[in-house]
C-alpha cells in the first residue's frame, strides 16, 4: 500500500468508490432510521407515518401455506419464479381486464427488482426517462444503477398532482428518451390518473417510439369510484408497455419480496432473464406463500379497502385542520403529500426524532425533497402514509400540529 | 407508432433495450433449463449435474425455525438486514479467525446480490477488475450490470488450476483496475488457494491499491487438510477486503437467499447501503431461517462434509476412468472441471439433451465456455457438480461414457 507520508498524518491510498455511488440518493423513507433508532433507545414512541408498512394483518391463508410447506429441501426455484404463480397471476390480472398469461411474467425479488431489471435492460448509460413528480424516490436510484437520466416533468399540489400538460413531456424528448415512468395510483400523491391523461401518455409512448414503465402496485385501493386504468388497456402499445407490480404489498406481506414484471416485449423479456439467471432464482418461500396469497378472500380485502377509505378520510381531514397544512385527497395508494408550514422538510423530519416530543411522542415521515429530482423542490412537503389504525393516527395528528407550534424552522 | 411501410413487411418501431442487455451472457447453468425441461417432458431422466444445488435435506433446525414464525405481520426487515443476524454470522465468521463484527456485515438476498452491490457501488463503467479463470459466470453478468471490464488471468486445467504468475496479473494492471476478485475455494475448479499465493495477492493489492474481492462461500468444503486462508487473515488489507458470503448455501437451503457482504470499509459500506436501502429488504422469512440455521448441528456439518469426501472420490476416480477425460483433483467446494474429447462443450451439452439418451437417461453438465472471458476457451470443458448421491452420480458417469462413444462431435 502505497503511504503518503505527509508529516503527522499518513493517508493509506484506498482504492475510490463508484461515482454511482455517490451520485446515489438515500431513501428519503429509509434513511431517517438511524434517527428513529436513537429516538426509540430514549423511550419516545415513534408513529412511523414515513413507510408503506401497514399495520394490516397478513392474510391467514398467507401464514397457512407457510406452515404447510412440505419439503426436505429449501432449493432454487426457477429464474422466472415458478410456472404456477405466474399463471395464478396472469388470472388474477384478467380480472383486471389485463390481457396477459404466464410467459409474460416474471416474478421477481420484490416489485424492486422488477424496475432495477427493466432500467438495466432497456436504459444504456445516458438514455433518459421523464418521470412525473413527485415520484417514488427508489425509481431515482435504480435509474442512477443503470446510467439512465431521470427528467422530470413537475406536477403541483396546487393542481392536486394530476398529470402536467403534454407540451411539458414533449419540450423534455430528445434523442436520448427511451420511456416515460408513471406510478398509478400514484406513490407519494395518491393521484389516479384519467382516461384522458393515460390515452395522453399513450399518444406520446406511440409518437416517440418509447416505453411506457408503469407501477400499478396500488391498483387494488382506488377510492373514488373512477376507474384503475393499467398500461395495458391503452390500445396500440402492447409491446411499449413494462409493468411493475408486487405481490408482497397487496397482501400486506411486505417481508417475503415477491413482485413482477410483466410485459408482451419478448426482447425486453429476453435480456431481464439474463439479470434474473444472474442472481439464480427469486425467493422460495416467498413464492409458495404469495401463489397461496393471491387466494386471499374477497372479504379480507373489502375489510381492508374499507380501512383505508376510513384512514384517509381521517388523515385528509385532520392534516387539513392543522393551520397552515395543506394536502389534496388522494384517490389512490396509501400516502398523501402534504404541505407544510415550515422552512425545509429534511431538518423538519430529523428535528421531529432528534429535538421533539409531544408526550413521549413523536412523529417519522418522509421529506418530500427526495421525491424531486431538482435541488431545493419539496422542502415544504411532507409523505405521509396512512398505514397505521385510526387511534394511532389520531396521535400522530396531535403530535405534528404540536410540533408545528414550536418547530424553530416554522413559516406560519 | 411510427410505421416503415416497407412493401408487405410492415415493421412496428419499438425502443431498443439497452446494450448491456446485449452483450450481458446467458447463464451457462441455467440457460440450457429450456432444453432440459423438454428432454423431461419426453420421459428422459436427466441427471443434474449443472447447478450447484445439492440433493442434501436442509437441516431440521431450519423447518423448525420457519414453523415456529409467531408474527401478525410479515413485514419489512432492516435494509442491511437482522441485528440478531448480523451478530450471530459474526460469531461465525470468529469461529474461523475472521475478525469482524455485525457492523461490518449486510446482509444480501443471496451471496449474487453481495457480488452485484459490490461491484455498483466500487466499479464505474470502464474500471476493469482481474478475475483468474475460469470463474464463476454471474461474475462477468454482474460486472457487465455495473459497465465494469473484466480481465482475465487464465488457469489451466494441467496445473491443476493453480494461481497463474503475479507477473501475469501485472502485466494486466492499467489506471482503472481497480480491484481483484478471487473464489476460494473455488467454483468451477475447486482450487484452494495456498498461503503463498494468498500473500502474492495480498501484496498485489497493497502494491497498487486495490480492492480485493474475495468470494467464500464454500470454505467448510475443504477436503486435502490444506488450510482455508480468507482474504481477512492476510495482513495489512483489511480496508482493502471485501467478501462475499451465503448462508443459504452453506446450510442447503439456497431458495431462501441469503448471504453477505462484509467489510470494514466504511466508504463501500456507505455506498452499499444506498442500494440496499433501494430494493427495501433481504427476505423476512429468510432471515428468519438462516439465523437458525447457524446453529445446526455440528454433526450435520460433518455427515454432510464426509458425504462430499465421498462423492468427490467416486466422481473423479470415474471421470478420469473414461477414455479421453481428464479432471485434477478439486480441494474444495462442490465442482470440478472436466476436460472431454469433444468439439465443443456448448454443442455437447445441448446435444445431450436434445438428442442423446442411454436407457432413458441424459446428464446436464455446464459448458465451461461460460466460464472464460475469451471467446474459444474451455471448449472442451464442463463444470460438474457432485451434488448427487453416489448411486445418481454413478448412472451419470455410465450416460456421459456412453454418450462420449457416440457424440458426433467426439475427438478421440
């Protein structure tokens, strides 16, 4: 090892990290947990409105299928996932009007895994993607893995985040521009988009020969009445359109990583399964309990359907209530963006586990500022998700208007 | 869409995928599954000898474990994975003179996924690594996912696989190497690397500053009495170190995924987490599983390294038995690479399963073509797993015998 002696302070020569790396965000969901951590250790309650983890129960039949595995050995599976959840799923699918059978599905380590493999085998270094924000912060980082460029097209509070003018994606096509992004319903906004917004994007997927990436995992909590229009009802794109969806989120079952891409591009699909071979096989156990999953009876996921359109009602109602917070109802998913009255949403959320507590209680979300590409966007905004019951929200609600109050970096 | 109205051919444009997608290999394990599945719908028994997925009974320890979740929620775990994990494969890692702690080590969704955060947040596209060859193959896929370069230092079959000359590797070294990767034991030779050349590579690594990449998986399969040397026990490249590890694989439980990545680098580690925090979380049930699996028995540890002794002897005696094939004796891990009297081990391995057959029965071997980074090498090489009982293993050599008399493409 090469020593650099400058004279009281030797420096050992290490090799860099990637610029990869660096350029890489932390989740803006995942990376106050150290803070959370120390937050616990001093015996504060933490209401943790910053991750989809929902308090819901897993399904019975989840736990079931677990406890009945009858095998000797715990072996790989097949790099796809085994043939009989894919057809289970292409079923499930039908019942959404979604044309697809067990050849078109991949099954995948978590519905991350299905963006981190279509980012790397549809994106070479330097191809771009826009993406309607605020937008799921992970997307940022897989495309960051594979080289890609996101470029946003924003879309405001003030206009309840519906789906910014066309004009806005087409000043952003360059040469470069191989999809657009779309999560619908939509993580952090829980906007679901229309008719007219989706053949919009279809138009444009047509126009400019680019793949529509499409995130339906909230498919199942629509509360408006309007219609979930996937990807794949829009005509004339079969083969543009890439999927993401997970098995572990809809039944609450988060832990056992299993999600899906699913698309009609044999091409696309043939280079996935190289990155699928590469890392050998999806987890075992995971699949067994998610084909059981999928089973789940229809009153399980009324009662929880109606859950969430209880929680949101609350949450919507009593964030708006707090002076000087202001959030539009969300239609779909199980998080709102909500505005806040103070200086800068990261030292807000690390403030509330570091400097705060209302009772022994605090309250963790997700600063919005990791939901914008562009530096300085969402210092005023907030992801809150309602995953947790009402009597904890109820709390929640208290602690953050408290806080509010006395928060150094306050607006109002 | 835009469409070129060529005559009678009209071609829809679609998007291209992405380069890496391109030049990414097929898995050289898996990627004859398709042929195979198909010799098994005509009835053809096919003994597997392609993947390293042993036909040994995952310990009882680890059912227990997985029947005894006692949980409402099967949710999201830590992004570096379980404490309780962390602390215990720690332990482990002790029990072989590795000094390092739960804060050194992330847990992975299998040893793949270590390999792969590894080289995304070490590697950017251009930076080369050496890799002696033949080497495991999803190394190459990973280093392609990350636009990194492998070059190759080439081991040959008559020197029993053993390190090639420093000088070979420094003839290689340019401004972007940036790091080596060894397997030790090795998967596909199942070499074991002596104390001198692990000092050869420790002083490689100190002389030019380099990360080394060391995967070790298989050091309880060590079978000449040699003694395993991890990169952790040479000295002063602590920082430099970076191992790859599964627990699923140790234990015979592969589906479950899970492995490791330690080091005390602080700056990878930091780099890594951004990846870890961005697919979420190892497998819940997986975790679960492994952590107890830590514990088993020590008499399983050895029934299962005895049943290995044997089997090696019985396959290598047989191997080198039939006319024309030659295999050195592997000193660890589960694989050998045979050398056969064929044209072309890719045409031989698919031949044996889409025309051959000797009693209804066929053997899958991996072609070790892709294995080697140079196009032309290892034709007339395959990696063979001993990962069957010596009665299976006994068939499969009688099929390969039999299947060498015949072979249109055989040499001899």
């Amino acid at each position: 090892m090469q020593i650099s002696t400058t004279a009281l302070n030797p420096i050992i020569e290490m090799p860099q990290t990637s610029n990869r790396g660096h350029i890489m965000p932390e989740s803006p969901i995942r990376k106050l947990v150290p803070l959370s951590d120390k937050a616990k250790e001093r015996g504060i309650k933490v209401y943790h409105l910053n991750i989809g983890q929902p308090d819901v129960k897993t399904p019975t039949i989840a736990f079931e299928a677990m406890k009945k595995i009858d095998r000797s050995i715990l072996e790989y599976s097949p790099s796809n996932g085994f043939k009989s959840l894919r057809k289970k799923l292409a079923n499930y699918y039908h019942g959404f009007n979604i044309d697809v059978n067990e050849n078109d599905i991949i099954i995948t380590t978590g519905g991350s895994e299905a963006v981190n493999f279509a980012f790397m085998s549809c994106l070479d270094p330097g191809d771009e993607i826009i993406v309607p924000e605020p937008a799921y912060a992970n997307y940022t980082a897989f495309a960051i893995g594979a080289g890609a460029i996101v470029k946003p097209v924003v879309s405001t509070i003030e206009e309840g985040f519906a789906l910014p003018p066309v004009e806005k994606f087409e000043e952003l096509i360059t040469p470069r521009t191989k999809g657009i992004l779309i999560c619908n319903p939509n993580n952090p906004t829980g906007y679901l988009y229309t008719q007219s917004e989706m053949n919009k994007i279809r138009d444009l997927v047509k126009k400019y020969d680019l793949y529509l990436f499409s995130d339906e995992v909230y498919r199942e909590f629509c509360y408006t009445g309007a219609p979930y229009i996937s990807a794949f009802h829009l005509e004339g794109i079969d083969e543009n359109v890439i999927l993401f969806d997970s098995v572990s989120k809809r039944y609450n079952e988060c832990g056992i990583r299993i999600g899906a891409l699913v698309t009609k591009n044999v091409e696309v699909r043939k280079s996935v399964m190289k990155f699928c071979q590469a890392r050998l096989s999806p987890p075992l156990i995971g699949q067994i309990i998610a084909e059981a999953s999928i089973d789940t009876p229809k009153s399980y996921m009324l009662e929880m359907y109606n859950e969430y359109v209880e929680r949101r009602k609350f949450l919507i109602d009593g964030l708006n209530r707090i002076p000087g917070v202001y959030t539009p109802i969300p239609m779909g998913a199980f998080y709102t963006v909500a505005k806040l009255p103070i200086d800068d949403s990261d030292k807000f959320c690390a403030w509330l586990l570091n400097d705060f507590e209302y009772e022994g209680q605090t309250v963790m979300m997700a600063p919005c500022s990791g939901f914008y590409t562009e530096k300085g966007q969402g210092k005023d905004e907030v992801r809150v998700a309602y995953v947790l019951e009402k009597e904890e929200l109820a709390k929640a609600l208290v602690v953050l208007k408290k806080a509010l109050e006395v928060y150094p970096g306050r607006t109002l």
